[in-house]
C-alpha cells in the first residue's frame, strides 16, 4: 500500500545489471523508483525500465552531484537513497513506513545500518557492520555533502536511528573487490591530489599497515574468520593504493 506522505527511492548506477533487478524488487511499497544512470553499457536500463523505474541519464562527475542530481527527480517528500547493490528487507520497509506515516514525527532523517554479505556469509564486524548512514530523509531537508568520495547525507533537523539493517550484496568474489579498491583509490588519489595533499612510499606503506591492524584488531576482523581476515588484508591494499598512487600524482604529474 503506497504512502499518503509519498516515498521516493533514489538510485545511481552504472552497468549494475546484475543487481538492480533485486534492488528494484524489493521496493514494491514506495511511491515511486528513480534510476538516474551514467550511460551504463549493459542490460541495467532494460531491466530498470521493465520494473517501471522511471530513468535519467546523467554523465558521472562525482558521487555527491550525481546522488543531489537523482534527488532533484523526487517527487515526494520522504527520499530513501540506496545502491544498486542494496536491497530493503520486508521488515524494514514497515518500519520506514511506520515512521513516515507518523503524523507526529519530529524526525528530519534517519540513520539505517547496513549489513553486507561477503565471501558467502554475512560481515558482523570489520569495521563493515553496523555502518550506519543517513538513508532515510526529508527532500527539503537533507542533501549530499562532503568530498567527491565517501559522501554523506546532511540533515537540517533531529535525527534518529533505525536499527534493522538494509542487506548490501557487494562484491561477488575477491576480484570484483579488487577491481572497487582499483576504481575507488584513483578516485581518491585524484581528489587528495587536488586538495594540495601529499604521500611518500613510506607513508602509503605505513598507512596500510595501520589499517590491518585497525580492521582486524580494534574493529574486530578475527571474529568474522577468513573473510574477516580478507577485509582487513584488502582494507589495508586499498590504503597503500590510496597513497601510492597520490605519491604517483605529485612526482609524475606534469607540472
């Protein structure tokens, strides 16, 4: 049954045609579904379409104007902003009902947690669980903000936390990880790069050495086996990718 105080979900994508076919089914309850896609080469559009997503395109630029620019479609009050590789359980879709609905509710957003299933089994701690985010908002209160990676929803006014997890499906294998850690570290490394920052070989080294110890030592890696273990391996590669390739940038970047 469809809202009185409408729901919009927002999703960006970009060939994700293994994943939004579950994304999308799983969001039967909201108003509407908007895809604003980076000209995706797959089958991603034609299966958006067939679920009745209504679908922009939009050249990808940064995450943070790619995910405001979705919003700007929404033609509803309440904006769920989710991944295409992230699905909404029957549980937590009534509880974000019940808490739209409210007639009473004094809450401008609220924080979901996000649990992902990795390497067969779900991830309980690595520093990936409970991971929780602002999904859930009013249109004219919350935005997108922060750096071209690793944004966040801003909210103006109270927030609160919702404590069922959305079910992230992330990686299919330990390859498709690494090719993320590749994408997402040039990302980076650009971003810092333009930011004035600096690296040096010695600090990517040992940056990535911290963030083993990090993930797999105070955020808990062992508990989650030989996936945890994996976590924190690739955690800590992703680190030395960040900042070897920022120290790539400044000593071979013409000037």
């Amino acid at each position: 049954m469809k809202l009185k105080k409408g729901i919009s979900v927002c999703i960006i994508t970009k060939n994700e045609e293994d994943s939004i076919k579950k994304c999308i089914s799983s969001l039967n309850w909201a108003n509407e579904v908007i895809v604003l896609d980076s000209f995706s080469t797959d089958r991603t559009l034609e299966i958006a379409k067939r679920m009745n997503a209504r679908i922009y395109r939009r050249k990808f630029d940064n995450f943070v104007k790619q995910k405001n620019a979705c919003i700007s479609y929404a033609r509803h009050e309440w904006i769920l902003a989710l991944d295409a590789d992230e699905v909404i359980t029957a549980k937590l879709a009534e509880i974000i009902l019940m808490k739209i609905s409210s007639q009473e509710t004094e809450y401008s957003g609220y924080y979901i947690p996000r649990k992902t299933f990795y390497l067969n089994q779900w991830i309980k701690h690595s520093g990936w669980y409970p991971n929780y985010t602002v999904r859930l908002f009013k249109k004219n209160s919350g935005k997108f903000e922060g750096p071209g990676v690793h944004e966040t929803v801003k909210v103006k006014g109270h927030t609160c936390k919702i404590k069922l997890p959305l079910h992230h499906y992330s990686y299919r294998n330990i390859g498709e990880h690494i090719d993320k850690i590749n994408f997402y570290s040039t990302l980076i490394a650009h971003e810092k790069y333009s930011q004035g920052k600096r690296s040096s070989v010695i600090w990517a080294i040992l940056k990535s050495i911290s963030k083993f110890f990090l993930t797999y030592f105070w955020k808990l890696g062992f508990l989650d086996g030989r996936a945890g273990l994996i976590i924190s391996v690739l955690g800590g590669y992703y680190n030395f990718q960040k900042y070897i390739k920022l120290w790539e940038l400044q000593k071979f970047s013409k000037k």
